[in-house]
C-alpha cells in the first residue's frame, strides 16, 4: 500500500507566517514524540527532536531539541538551522529550504550552491530514540564539510529551561564519534553517536529561544538549549555522502547505552530501522483496506488511518495500553479514551489493544468510577467525571458489536460493570447518584466541558445534564443486554426497568417543545435551554430516547445553528456567551474553550444522527460531501501536517486552534465515514441489538 504524502514547495515554504505555522509530528508508540515545524524553528516549548517518556506514557521530557546543520564550502559557512529569539529569527537557514514534505516521516531539502543536504527523521517504534538520516549531495567542484550540533535539553515537556535561575549540570563525555551527557539532578542520560564523521566538542549554550506560539498562549515562552558541539562529516566534490545522527535518552546510562547498542552504526542498519518502520506503516494501511474492502483507497483516508495509530501507545505494564488524547500536552483521559476507543481501535481492527485499554481501566477503576484522567504519578488519578463511566459502558457495546466477545466481556468485565451501575444508583463521589426519577444528578465540572478560571468552572452544569442522562440510559440498556446474554434474567429485568423509567423522565423533563430541541441542563432551581451540542449525543447513541421525529427536529436545529465545515460550535452565534474567537491568555481560551468553540469530535455523532433521522443513499452522499470531506481534504494540510486538530475557530475562517493531533478528532469522524456513510456496519450488531430494539 503506497503511503500518503504531503510536500511543500519552494514557494509554500517562502510564505514565512503560513509555512511556519505547519507542524509535524512522528510518535513512538510510548507516549513520546519527535515534533516541529515545516522551517526547522520551534515554536512551541512542546516542539523537540526527542521528547522521551520515561514512565510511558508520561513523565515525557525534552531530551534533544533539535540538530541545526551548516554548510562548509571553501572560506563560506551556511547555517541551514533557524531558531528565533526576542530580535528575530536568526540564522535564517529556511532560506535554503527547497522542499519540505511528510511521507509519513518528515524530510527537509536544502540547497547551498552546488550542495544539496537531505534530511530524514524517524523514531524505532517503542523505544525512546530518535534518528536523523542525511544525504549529502556534492555536485560542486570543490569538497564542502556538513556540521550538525545537537541542541541538549532535559525538562519537563510542560516546562522551559531557564539556566541562570535553575542551572542545569550537564557532565559531557565524547570520543571521536559518540557523544554521551549525563544530567546529575535528576540522574539521566542522553546518547546521541554519528555513523560518520566525527565530533568536536564546544560546550555552550544557546539562551533565550522564543516559543512564539507560547508567547500567544500566555505561557512561559523562553527557553534555553545546551550545544555540547557538533559532528562533522566530509562532504567530497561530485559524491554523495550518506550518514545518520542517532539520540536515545532514559534514566539511566546503561538503559541508554543497552538502547543504542540496538542500533549498530553502520548505515545500511540505520537504513533497515528506517525500511522497518516505513513497512509498519504499510502495513497498518494494508489491514484497514483489507478490512474494508469496499473502501477505495485515497490520501486523506490513509492519513487519518496512520493518525489514528499515532495514540495508541503502550504503558510501563507488560500488555498494557492506553490513548493518549492529544499531542503534544495531553496525557490519558478517561472520557476522550473511550469517546475514541471505537474510531481508533474497531473501525481499524485492533481488538486485542482495545481489550488491553479496557483491561488498563478495569484495573483503576474506583468506586464505581473510571478515572477522568492518568497523569505522570499514578497516585494522582483524578476522578471528577460523570460521563467517562458511561462512555466506557458504551465502548464495551461497540467491542461487542465488532468482535461478539461475550466471553471477554464476562470474564473481564461484567463485575466492574455492575459495580459501575450500583455506584450510580446508590451515589457515587462528586455528587453522582439517581434521583427518584432514575435519571443522574451530579455536581459541577464533571461533564466535557470542564473548563475552568480561578477554579471557577466556566459551564458548571449542575444537576442533570442531557448527554449524561442520554448515556445513563445507554448504558442501562446495554447492561440489560449483558444481563439477558449471561442468563442474569433478574437483573436483566432490573436494569430495564430502570432504563424504561429514566427515558419516561427524560421524555418530560427535557423536551422543550417551543425550540424544537432539548434543554442543556436541568438544575434544582432552573433549566437551561441554551443551544448546545450536546443533545446530538441523545439522538446518536445505539439506545437512545427520542423517537424519529424528535431526534430529526433536533439534526435539523443543531445543523442549523451550531454546524460549521469542521464540527458543531459549542454555542450559537447568537447566545450572549458566544465567544468565536479562542485565542489570547489561558483565562480567555477557557472562557471560548466550550462557547463557541468548533470541536471536530462532534461531527461523529452528528453524522450517526442525522442518518438516523433522515437515512437513505442521497443523505448518504450528503453526509460525506458536506460534512466530513471539508474536514478530511484540507485539515490534514494545515496546523498538523496529516492529523486533524483539537479545536477550531467558531468564526470563520475557523482557524485550527488547540493541540495539533487530538484523539477524538480522528477517531469519532474516521469512525461515522467507515460505519455510516460507507455503510460498513459492526459484523455483530444486527445480532447483538436485534433483542432490544
């Protein structure tokens, strides 16, 4: 299977304030990354050659910046590097960019002269490495010498590195051709060898760097690099020169010294790891056409399909994984986890990950409770969610709808179900429990949109907000399922009692007849009928509450209203709290973050509903061509090169805006093309769901 490309031309690339706002990104497969942008100048303090996770998938530092290259040609040097401080940007090395593309790796193309310098990066899969492969091509009649220094840090990836203040001790040893640097607080090392060349060591530092998209975001945005040296390869007139810069970093000099060991330097090696990690990409793209047979084969799907990959990773445990919700800052969310789990996981057919995810979360499970999200320190779990719960009930239904394991499901999962379902009903922590009217109450910030000023949530939802009680009552249903299919025939008839009584509720307290559509939120003292998107989730879900007529007026008004070319608006344009624009200090994006925001993930269920409520093949071809194809066909060039980004704009032109990369943002749209649009339906569903209607 051909792998998808992006390049930027010449041109393109000579468009300063576009082309730098393009972003790449290479993962590893343990939460760690290699990340900048299409002119070598990093505009982010997330930005980094290698940026390692040492307890993966957290604890992820900035290990290796960057490598600037020079070029040597007689008595004239040509840095091809770009870093950009309070005065500028200096050197200017993008002016000898000619090419720069993402195949799936990303390769830069300079022109000095008669020199071309060609340079690749990759990282080998699960391991904290990362390799820089270059082809230096001299048609000049004079031999030239490429010079490449390692830009050193070691940080927190959340942090800057500001050495006057907290000065960093970087213990250096060099031979000929390796260079290694031992960090003393905390004890780590980075080992960084040249296939070729050798090194000569000039200690330095490089202070000051100006992150220009942190200075935007009101976050910490200078930083400073050590430069240990450079390596220095010969280049000779009429021949190319082929060689690699290898960087492993870990806790430890022998960890690192045992990983490098990994890679003999011997560039037909490095060439086999490239052509390694090339063929699983291939052969990622070859399981999902194989899969999906009626699907024809185009660039921006086999982009999203890489992508979906890109989250996956494996945790410290033997057999664990997880999914990491964005790149580059978020660590592992319970709720985006299981929002996602189906679009990366099902749709692309990787049932023993999804098992290993569901496994990981049965395990911190608590209190009938699945962790909002898993920071660096496990004993740090953080558990002020309502919906990430009934989301993990919910992925469990689509599992079983892809892979008819019930026996999994018993063995694995049915107690931590049940568990689930008792916490709810009896009451749970955060103000979680059933009212006599068997739908959810529970207290502020615990649904999706949590965001907070001052610790002052911006949309609290107290009460009963109208997604959770969607999924409260999926989630009642599916364990009557369960129930039915594990002979449990009481608690069957229980949990569908309870289901019957909550979507009775539902029915009277949510419809709100005069808007044709839901209330968002209903408190102890008032209702909020603010138009929201979160009522899509009612009319989405395998068992929801809202017969044909009500989930079309509810399509109709949201698409209305709230649609755009990249998802639904957290608010519509003429609410007093619609804010369109997210941009500025950290208060005022939390404050647009969930008013008026575009978040792509919400195109999923959209798409499910809509042909729910309209279904038929002209609705079909609709859906793809005026709701996902817009996403699809240009995201994927712009902001991360590839990917598709958290969040956007509520105003046009919808600048993206958030994370590069975002988890749901693939997943929910990749999946609602594959299942509702292409019509490619869970190999189990009609026979799991035929019981229940």
């Amino acid at each position: 299977m051909k792998l998808p490309s992006i390049s930027l031309s010449e041109d393109q690339l000579s468009r300063f304030d576009d082309a730098v706002q393009k972003e790449w990104l290479v993962t590893n497969g343990l939460g760690g990354y290699a990340s900048g942008t299409a002119l070598g100048i990093n505009t982010r303090k997330y930005h980094g050659l290698l940026v390692a996770a040492f307890h993966p998938p957290g604890d992820r530092r900035v290990c290796l910046e960057k490598i600037d290259e020079e070029v040597c040609i007689a008595n004239s040097v040509y840095p091809l590097g770009a870093n950009e401080s309070q005065n500028g940007v200096f050197p200017q090395g993008y002016r000898f960019l000619k090419q720069f593309s993402v195949s799936p790796f990303p390769r830069y193309v300079y022109a000095v002269q008669d020199v071309e310098v060609r340079k690749t990066v990759f990282m080998p899969y699960e391991k904290n490495a990362v390799v820089a492969v270059y082809r230096v091509f001299n048609g000049g009649n004079v031999d030239a010498k490429i010079r490449a220094f390692p830009l050193v840090n070691w940080r927190h990836f959340h942090s800057v590195t500001d050495r006057w203040r907290n000065p960093a001790e970087f213990v250096q040893r060099q031979d000929s051709r390796e260079l290694g640097i031992r960090v003393a607080m905390p004890r780590s090392v980075i080992i960084t060898a040249a296939t070729d060349g050798v090194f000569r060591a000039e200690g330095k530092w490089l202070d000051r760097v100006l992150y220009r998209e942190e200075a935007q975001r009101g976050e910490n945005a200078l930083d400073d690099y050590y430069q240990p040296g450079c390596f220095e390869i010969e280049a000779k007139s009429n021949k190319t020169e082929t060689f690699a810069i290898v960087a492993v970093a870990d806790e430890s000099e022998e960890i690192a010294e045992k990983t490098l060991s990994s890679f003999p330097l011997a560039m037909y090696d490095v060439e086999a790891a490239y052509e390694k990690e090339l063929r699983r990409n291939e052969d990622l793209l070859n399981k999902f056409y194989e899969m999906h047979e009626n699907i024809i084969s185009n660039e921006w799907l086999s982009w999203l399909v890489l992508a979906s990959n890109s989250f996956i990773v494996s945790g410290s445990a033997q057999q664990e994984k997880s999914v990491i919700a964005g790149y580059h800052w978020f660590e592992t969310w319970g709720r985006d986890t299981f929002v996602s789990l189906p679009g990366l996981m099902l749709v692309t057919g990787k049932f023993e990950e999804a098992k290993q995810v569901f496994l990981s979360f049965r395990k911190y499970c608590k209190d009938g409770l699945i962790p909002n999200y898993i920071p660096d320190r496990a004993e740090m779990f953080a558990y002020n969610t309502v919906d990430a719960t009934l989301w993990f009930v919910n992925a469990v239904l689509q599992y079983l709808k892809y892979t008819g394991d019930f026996e999994f499901v018993q063995k694995q999962l049915w107690a931590t179900l049940q568990s689930i379902v008792e916490a709810h009903v009896k009451g749970a922590d955060f103000g979680i429990h059933m009212d006599n009217d068997c739908l959810i109450s529970h207290g502020p910030q615990l649904t999706w949109m949590d965001a907070a000023i001052d610790g002052q949530p911006v949309n609290p939802r107290t009460g009963k907000a109208v997604e959770i009680q969607a999924l409260w009552h999926n989630a009642l249903k599916i364990m009557q399922l369960l129930a039915s299919n594990f002979k449990e025939t009481v608690d069957a008839e229980r949990y569908g009692q309870i289901a019957e009584k909550a979507k009775k509720s539902f029915t009277e307290e949510f419809w709100n007849a005069e808007k044709d559509s839901l209330s968002d939120v209903i408190g102890e003292a008032e209702r909020d009928s603010s138009l929201m998107p979160n009522q899509i989730i009612a009319a989405a879900l395998d068992f929801n509450m809202l017969d044909g007529s009500e989930c079309e007026k509810v399509v109709d008004v949201l698409q209305r209203e709230l649609l755009t070319p990249f998802g639904l608006r957290t608010r519509a344009r003429n609410d007093p709290k619609y804010t369109g624009i997210y941009a500025g200090d950290r208060g005022s994006r939390d404050r647009a973050y969930h008013n008026g925001t575009v978040w792509p993930w919400l195109l999923g269920p959209f798409v499910t509903a809509y042909l729910k409520a309209k279904g038929s093949s002209e609705f079909r071809r609709e859906l793809a061509s005026n709701f996902l194809t817009p996403l699809f066909d240009k995201q994927i060039h712009e902001a991360g090169l590839g990917t598709i980004s958290e969040i956007f704009d509520g105003e046009s032109p919808h600048k993206p805006r958030g994370c590069i990369a975002q988890a749901w943002s693939i997943a929910e749209p990749l999946r609602a093309y594959v299942e509702d649009v292409m019509q490619i339906r869970p190999k189990y569903e009609k026979e799991i769901l035929k019981n229940l209607g």
